[in-house]
C-alpha cells in the first residue's frame, strides 16, 4: 500500500513593515520537517494572494532551500487569469518541486469548459507534475467532479486538492481516483483527514498542522503503520482542537494566530487582515493550553 502524506499549509512570515521574514519562514519550514510533514508553500494559509510575483518566486526558492529534498515540495502557483499563472508556474518549474498546485482563478466567473482550459494550459507548459486546487468558499468557482475526471486524462495532471469541505465531494474525487490511474486526492478538511486515508487518498494538505504538526503526523504515521487506534485518537484531538480554534473568526487567520500567539515571530499577516485583538488572544490562549500547546509538550 502506498504511503500516505501529511503536507502542512504553511504560513508566510512577516515582518512589522509587513515584508516577508524569511528566516522566521526557514524555521516554520525546520519545525514541520522536523515533525515529519511535507511542505506546501504559498497556499491559503501563506497569504498567497498578498504576495506579490516576485516575493513567490524568492519564497519558494528559501523554502526549497531549507528543505533541502528532506520532504516534498507543492507550491500554489494559481492567479485569477492563467497568463500571471503560467508564468509563476513556469518560474516554480525552473526551481523544481514535487508538484505545483493551481488554485481555482478567483474573481473572474468560469465555466467548466474555462476550467478545463485554464488547467491544461498550464499542465502543458511544465514538466512538473500539476495538481488542481479546488476552494469554492473563497473562490467562488468549484471544479465539478466531472471536470476533476476530464482533467485526470491529462498526462500531466497528478492530482487534486480538495478544500472544499463536503464529504460529498471529497467523496466524488475519490471515486476519480479509483477510476484513473495516476490520480492522487488529497484532502483539505482537517476533520476528514482519517476519514479521506480510509477511502483511498494519498494524503492530505492542512492548514491547521502550522500550529499542531506533531498531531497531524500521528493520524497519518498512524495510518501508515497499522495503528488505527492511535491515528483515531489523534483525529479525535485535532478535530476537537479545530472545533475550538475555529469558533473564533476565519480559519487561517486563526490558524495564523494561534502560532504567533506560540511563536511571535512569524509575525501577523499583510492588511487588509484581521488586526490583533486582546480578548480574542485570551481565547485562543485558554484552546493552545487546553490542548498544551504553549508548554512544549505537544506541537
């Protein structure tokens, strides 16, 4: 049976001036190897869409570096049109990842037939392989699972990402992936994260792994090795942990929160963000200590 793979979201750190902390990122990075988990840069949670083109590029070029083929690499390369997407693609093609994952376009309204079109193109650009990135509640554009079979044909189509969140059609891309050959799911909820092993995906990317990598690596060390028990017990936590965290405003920028309230140098995230808040801290506080999060003991 193939192994299974944890890739952790991971945030962007940022200076008060808001320019990117890459030394802080180099140890975000350090942290997640440590624990066992593979990268994935410039995703929700790393703020991609305040990133400008060229802080991407270098980004990447510091995370693979710091890296140092320890793990594997998957970096998001998508833009609401695909010709500012092709040429980040091709720039992450030149550094060299695992996979480059291409968001849904944002803003711009499409068709299916436009999201056939869009992910193709940039499959034929590059030699590395392409996973599809589907995050309908922020970009209001939803790759059907029919599209998701049409584009597995394509030989250089690897994959999907799905942060969807239905069951459903995490459920309907599994099946995909039982039917075509060569075509990876891997699963973005991070209550579904067992649940998406059991039924057949390769792995899952988390954006809460930031602030609970050790937790994540046990449901799918767990997996890997036959140990359900622990895999469920870990999922038990993380799910709670989520519950919790979540209650409290929009995921990432909780998740970003949580670690700077752990590690203040990762910084806050660029404006328009949330800005801190003192008493939201004091809840997210009570959760990181409820769960031991700020005593070492578990991360």
């Amino acid at each position: 049976m193939m192994t299974k793979k944890a890739f952790v979201a991971i945030v962007t750190c940022f200076n008060d001036d808001e320019t990117i902390n890459y030394e802080a990122t180099r140890a975000q990075v350090r942290r997640q190897v440590a624990a066992g988990n593979n990268i994935m840069c410039a995703g929700t949670n790393g703020d991609f869409s305040a990133l400008t083109h060229g802080e991407k590029v270098k980004l990447l070029e510091e995370v693979v570096d710091e890296v140092g083929g320890k793990v594997d690499v998957i970096v998001n390369a998508g833009m609401p049109a695909t010709f500012e997407t092709l040429q980040l693609a091709k720039e992450f093609d030149r550094i060299g990842v695992s996979g480059i994952a291409v968001i849904t376009p944002f803003f711009i309204a499409c068709a299916q037939d436009g999201l056939i079109r869009h992910f193709s193109t940039v499959a034929d650009a590059v030699n590395t392989p392409v996973y599809l990135y589907d995050i309908p509640a922020r970009t209001q554009n939803h790759i059907e699972p029919e599209t998701a079979r049409k584009l597995a044909t394509h030989g250089n189509i690897a994959g999907i990402k799905d942060s969807g969140g239905a069951q459903e059609t995490l459920a309907a891309y599994l099946q995909v992936s039982k039917e075509v050959e060569g075509f990876e799911v891997y699963s973005g909820p991070d209550h579904l994260v067992l649940w998406s092993l059991q039924n057949g995906a390769a792995g899952c990317i988390s954006g809460l792994g930031n602030a609970m990598p050790d937790v994540l690596a046990g449901i799918v060390g767990g997996f890997n090795s036959g140990d359900i028990a622990e895999a469920e017990r870990q999922q038990e936590i993380y799910t709670a942990f989520r519950t919790d965290l979540y209650a409290h405003g929009f995921p990432p920028a909780m998740v970003k929160r949580a670690l700077y309230l752990q590690d203040s140098s990762v910084g806050a995230s660029r404006q328009p963000a949330l800005l801190a808040d003192a008493e939201q801290d004091k809840k997210i506080v009570e959760i990181l200590k409820k769960y031991d999060l700020l005593s070492g003991q578990r991360g």
